[in-house]
C-alpha cells in the first residue's frame, strides 16, 4: 500500500485552549493510538489533503523532528460543521507482526456485456469493503473484474477474497451486479399487455362469431324472425273447426 509521509511536531500543552491555539495557526491536534501510550502531536492541516481527500487508502508515516518515525492509520477523522475544516486526527500504529482491520475501496475494471449488449445497468452494491490483513499486505484497493457479466450475474465478496488479506464481510454479500435497468423492465411490461389484450380481444371476436352462428339455425327453420308460422302448421287443428253432424 502507498505511504503518504506528514511532519509532526509533538505537543507540550493538551487541551481546548491549546488545541484552539493550533487550529488558528493553521495546524490540526492529532492523536496517534496503539502504541505503549497516546501520542499528541500537531501538523499542517494541508499536509493531510492527500490522505484525508481521496477515495484511495494509505498508509502515512509521522516523521518528529527528533528523527523518529511512526507507521500508522488513518482512524477517525472530526470537521468543523460549518467551514468543514479538520479539527482533529486519531491515528492507530502499526506493528510489523500485528494485523489491523482498514476499510478499502473497491474499483471495476472491464465492459460487463450485460451492459453493453443487453442494455442493462451496474450497480455498485459496496464501493468499500473492511479487511483484516498485516501491514505489508494491506492492498491499495480490490479489483472487481465485470467483462463476463451478463444480464443478472453478480460479483461477491468470495470473488475477490485472497489468502493474504481476509474481508470482513459475508462472502455471498453482493458488490456488484448487472440488472435489467427499470426504464427497460417497464417497456417489457407494456409489451405483454399489449400481447395479452390482443389475445383477449381475438378470442372474444371468435366467440361472438360461434354464437351468431349457432342463432341463425331457428330462424332458418321458423319464419324469417325464427318463430313459427300460426296457420295451424304446426298440427293442431284450427279453433272452430268443428266435424259437421249427420241430421236425423
């Protein structure tokens, strides 16, 4: 992992009063942590510009005047809520033989087909992942290789583990993924509806035309507004119609 080297001055006087003193002189109160005892010690708030105002990781070296030297992390970082200027800096030192847990950012590399021929979309589920690893195998950043996804794979926190680092996370949690983008999923939606109320309207056409069908058959058989004719030939004999009697 890249080092950032900062000078510091170490602090006489801790304190509001004194840590104020040095944020007005354009220096930032820090504190670094792991070692036999906290260390307070002070330094220009531009030096750390490229530690703190970066999405890479570093590690940084505390360079005193007295020629001593600190390898540590960057642990906590406080900002004025208005100006956003730093305020103060907890550091963690670093043991050659010891392991730290420090979060890393995670970058992609390569064109996902699923992007590029199927018209979906990346989502970047975790851009930064917390790993537990010695010193000298802390990575500047993990390598998400998305030039074989297609539409619906994914990356996994299992695809970038490696012996010489372990990741402090579920290995079936997801970094990224390619997906159907929602613009597409609707026009899709669209479409089948559309097929569907064709379909329903092409079967009710069809089930109208059997019934016309099927209602012209009595009218064929009876008059022409399919009831039957009243002069009797339906074989019941006409009303009045009495047998004439033989007269004595």
């Amino acid at each position: 992992m890249k080092s950032i080297t900062i000078n510091g001055s170490k602090r006489e006087h801790v304190g509001k009063v004194a840590a104020k003193a040095l944020r007005n002189a354009g220096k930032v109160p820090c504190v670094i942590y792991g070692g036999e005892k906290p260390l307070h010690f002070s330094a220009d708030e531009l030096s750390f510009s490229k530690l703190v105002y970066t999405a890479d990781a570093h590690t940084v070296v505390i360079a005193f005047e007295d020629g001593n030297k600190i390898d540590a992390v960057l642990q906590d970082i406080q900002f004025h809520p208005v100006s956003d200027k730093i305020l103060h800096i907890d550091l963690f030192q670093l043991h050659e033989g010891k392991e730290i847990n420090m979060i890393i950012p995670v970058k992609v590399q390569g064109t996902a087909p699923g992007v590029r021929d199927s018209g979906g979309l990346l989502y970047r589920n975790k851009r930064k992942l917390t790993i537990r690893a010695l010193p000298k195998n802390l990575p500047d950043f993990l390598l998400a290789d998305i030039s074989t996804l297609n539409l619906n794979d994914s990356i996994t926190v299992d695809d970038l583990s490696e012996e010489t680092f372990k990741i402090l996370h579920p290995d079936n949690q997801v970094v990224c993924q390619v997906k159907m983008s929602r613009a597409s999923m609707s026009i899709e939606e669209d479409v089948e509806d559309e097929e569907l109320e064709e379909g329903e309207e092409g079967a009710e056409g069809a089930e109208g035309t059997e019934g016309g069908a099927e209602g012209a058959k009595p009218a064929a058989e009876g008059g022409p507004d399919g009831k039957k004719p009243e002069d009797g030939s339906d074989g019941k004999k006409p009303e009045g119609g009495g047998e004439a009697k033989s007269k004595g």
